[in-house]
C-alpha cells in the first residue's frame, strides 16, 4: 500500500514538473518572439529613416533656394534642411514682424494721416497718397497682401518709428531668433539677414497667436480709392493665395535676397512651414517640396 501511495505522489509531481517545464518553455518562446518583433520594428524604422534621409539629400539638392527649412508644426519636427546656419536677408517676410507688432500694440481701427516721411520708400500705391486718413487695418492689409512696403512704413508711426522697430527687434528675442535684427518694417534694408530657424520661429509663433494675420495674406478682395476716388486692387503677389492647402505667409524679393518666402501649408493633415532664402524660384522649390511630402510616407 505504501509503495502504490508513493508512486501515486512520484507521478503527481513528475507531472507537475513537466507541465511547469512547459510553461516555462512557452514563456521563453513568448519572450523571444516579442524580442524579434521589437527588433524588427527597429529594423524598419531605421530603414525608414535611412530612406528619408536618401530623400532628404536627394532633395536639397534640387531645390534653388541657398538656404532652406521644413518643419512639422505640430510637433516641432523638422523634416527637411538645408545651409540653416547661413545668414541672408529676408526682404518682405520682415512684413510678418511688423504685422505682429501692430496687432499686439495698435488699435487697428485707428487711423493715421499720410505723410511725404510715410510715403519714402519703394513700393508706392495710389492708393496710399499724401495727406489720406488711413486705418492701421487698411495699411496692414495693403502690407501684407500686396507687399506695399510705405504701407508698412506709416504702421510704424502709430507708435513712433524707433519705438515700433525696436518693439519688433524685442519681440524677436522674446520668439529666441537669435541671429534676427530688423533695420525697417518692410524689410527692404539688405542688413536685416536672418537665419531660416529664425523665420520658423516668427511662422510658429503667428500660427499659434495671430491666425488673422495668415488669413490676410490669403485675401484678394481688398480695394482702396485713388485720389480721384477711383477704386483700386490690391493685387495679392504670393502665387499661392488660391491654394486651399495654403494657411497663410509672405514673399519677398530684393536683390540682394533674391526671392524668399515663409509660407504655411496643410500638407496631409499637418501644419508644415517651409522657409526658403536666397531662392532663384521660389516657387518652383515649393512645389517641389509639397509634392516630395505628399508622395512620401514622412508624414504618413
């Protein structure tokens, strides 16, 4: 009897130890597996990656612009670019700052007489002329929409010229633009050379604070009469206005800048800025960007 008792319990316990092993073998199976997968899953972000970056060369080197930034806004990512650290200048995107500054210190229904200081620089309107009793909307419209830059210039006179420009050069270093210094409100003093992360900086900044800036740069309905009271377009220069992917931004041309732009796009259901300086074509580098991202999987 006692010997059928033992062998009862030697079995029980055989029986308990292999089905322990088992369980023991089927987790390190588990474990192995799950080691693979992960492994795996590496394996494919790094090929992804290497892709991207493949793309990304590929890429840079097509584009026209010197100096060329591409960042995801709703995550701060940057997706693409090239010569960031050069300095150049930035010619009408100064526009956007001066935008700022009005919106966040001005009255914009307050209104101005033009005068011959007013009225200086480059890029005259008819308009806009001597003696005419303005709103400071009026002029940040005609400023941004048809990059009329004494339009830019009588914005500064609400407050005082020197206090307008330096309010733009402090709100540059609140945004941490680090290279960024603005000589004028239109941007038409070649020594106002920014770096392209600084331009990302203002676009972020404008995106998140100031969507009614954006929404101006994509107006084309905006008239004003001449002095014989005839009413005149303001003709919107930024060859993406129409585009209904396009959120808002400025160009801008100079000579010594060649052509530039800070424009915002939805690009797959994302905020994407692209800043490009001292372009040849600007607008042909655009394009070239919005179609490598939307035929790429690097925002999918």
């Amino acid at each position: 009897m006692k010997h059928k008792v033992f062998f009862i319990l030697f079995n029980i316990l055989l029986l308990v130890f292999l089905f322990s092993g088992i369980k023991t073998v089927e987790a390190s199976v588990q474990e192995e597996r799950a080691r693979l997968i992960q492994q795996i899953q590496a394996i494919q972000k790094e090929i992804q990656r290497l892709k991207a970056l493949i793309l990304n060369f590929k890429l840079q080197k097509e584009i026209n612009a010197e100096s060329c930034l591409v960042v995801n806004l709703s995550d701060n990512s940057v997706i693409l670019e090239k010569n960031i650290d050069r300095l150049y200048p930035i010619a009408s995107i100064a526009k956007l700052m001066s935008a700022v500054i009005a919106f966040e210190n001005i009255d914009t229904s307050q209104t101005i007489t033009l005068t011959e200081k007013m009225l200086e620089p480059l890029g005259y309107s008819p308009s806009l002329f001597l003696s005419l009793n303005v709103s400071a909307k009026n002029l940040l419209k005609a400023s941004l929409i048809q990059s009329t830059n004494d339009a830019a210039e009588s914005l500064t006179y609400f407050l005082e010229k020197e206090k307008f420009l330096n309010l733009m050069n402090q709100k540059a270093k609140e945004l941490n633009m680090t290279n960024a210094f603005f000589y004028d409100a239109h941007g038409l003093n070649p020594s106002s050379r920014f770096a392209v992360p600084d331009i990302a900086k203002l676009l972020t900044y404008i995106y998140e604070n100031h969507p009614e800036i954006l929404s101006i740069t994509k107006n084309d309905n905006f008239w004003l009469p001449d002095q014989t009271g005839r009413l005149l377009k303001f003709k919107n220069v930024n060859n993406f206005y129409q585009e209904p992917d396009f959120i808002g931004g400025k160009t801008g041309y100079l000579p010594e800048a060649k052509q530039t732009s800070a424009l915002l796009f939805n690009v797959n259901e994302e905020p994407i800025a692209i800043v490009l300086l001292y372009s040849k074509n600007r607008q042909t580098d655009t394009l070239r960007i919005l179609d490598w991202l939307k035929n790429n999987s690097v925002l999918k």
